[in-house]
C-alpha cells in the first residue's frame, strides 16, 4: 500500500470541483494507494515525463512517485487546457 499525499496547489484544485466530480476523484485517490496496481493510469510524455494521469471523464488527476510507496497528486482539473500551463 502507497501513502497518497496531495500537494499545496493540488488540494484548492481538488475542493473547486463539482460534488459529483469531487467524490469519483477521492475514489480516484484510494485507487491510487494500491500503487503499482493501478488501472487506467497513463505515463505522460515530453516535459511532463516521470508523471502520470488517471482521468475520471472530463477530469484528470496528474501525480508522480517520489517512493515506491508515496504517490504525490500535483494537480487536479478538468481536461481542457489541463497540460498547457506545464
């Protein structure tokens, strides 16, 4: 089991969403805690390489591994402009 750590920016990210996509992204990070065991996460490529997402519709959760056993979500949001500001 990984320990699941939200960043500073990541935690506003994740209280501005809609209640319906607030609850299927908190599924989304219990998910991530049975790190590397975990399905539909994509590695991410070019400057976001090292990083990887897992999306729930419109949404997208954007984390890395600093452990094998500390997953760290840097960003949540929804998937239009999601990758531009990197």
């Amino acid at each position: 089991m990984a320990v699941v750590v939200l960043t500073a920016t990541a935690r506003p990210d994740l209280d501005a969403l809609p209640m319906a996509i607030h609850v299927r992204v908190l599924h989304i990070l219990e998910r991530l805690a049975d790190w590397p065991n975990v399905s539909g996460a994509k590695a991410l490529r070019g400057s976001l390489k090292g990083r990887f997402r897992v999306r729930t519709g419109d949404y997208r959760v954007q984390f890395y591994i600093r452990r094998p056993d500390t997953v760290v979500v840097e960003k949540i949001g929804h998937r239009d402009g999601f990758y531009e500001d990197e």
